[in-house]
C-alpha cells in the first residue's frame, strides 16, 4: 500500500463568507467521505486561516527568516489535508473524488504519493 496526501485547496474569502448551513454542507460532506474511506484514512485536519500562519525562508546569513502568513500570496490556500493509503494513484483518485470541496468550482485537490524510507 503506498501513503498518499490529499492536499485540499479552495478560495478562503468564500470559505469564510460561506453560511452556517454551507458549513454544515461541508462538514456532513467529510464525515460521509472518512465513513466511505475507512481505514483507508490515517489522518486528516482542516487548517486555520491563512492568517495564523507562520513561514521560515531560507537567507543569505543562514538563518531563517519567519515572515507572516504562507509563502506565496495566492487566492487558493491550503485549507486542509488527509493522508490516506491505497493500493495504487487509481485508487487515491477514487477516494480523492469523494471530497465535498470538489463539487465547486473555487476548490481542488492535490494528491501527492508520499515518499516513505526504506
């Protein structure tokens, strides 16, 4: 079985302007796709915003840098993840499917095989 992030993007100012019912939408949205994926779910949390961020760059001196807010100013951000296992990338797509941002049309999800040692 290979380990696989789901990496959930969307646009934050429509999260956020979004209804208590929208929220609840979405929500019954991920309980349903954690119910249909099983075990197949190893972990998975929505983010804060992306103004409780925090990034480190790199610099000349060798010393980070920390700068407020994510790397790339954007108007999709990372809005939350799972790491979910599966057989093959067929299988991580099915499952992927199944996330309740992808039924509109300012979100997406990134799926990445995650690169284990050994």
């Amino acid at each position: 079985m290979v380990k696989y992030l789901l990496l959930i993007y969307g646009d934050e100012q429509i999260w956020e302007a979004g209804s208590a019912e929208d929220r609840k939408e979405i929500e019954a949205g991920h309980a349903a796709f954690v119910a249909a994926a099983g075990d197949a779910v190893l972990a998975g949390h929505e983010l804060l915003p992306t103004a409780t961020a925090m990034s480190l760059r790199g610099s000349v001196a060798g010393r980070p840098a920390p700068t407020d807010g994510p790397f790339l100013e954007s108007k999709e951000v990372l809005g939350g993840y799972y790491v979910v296992e599966a057989p093959d990338l067929d299988a991580a797509i099915k499952l992927a499917e199944r996330l309740p941002e992808l039924t509109v049309a300012h979100s997406g999800v990134e799926i990445r095989p995650i690169n284990e040692p050994g």
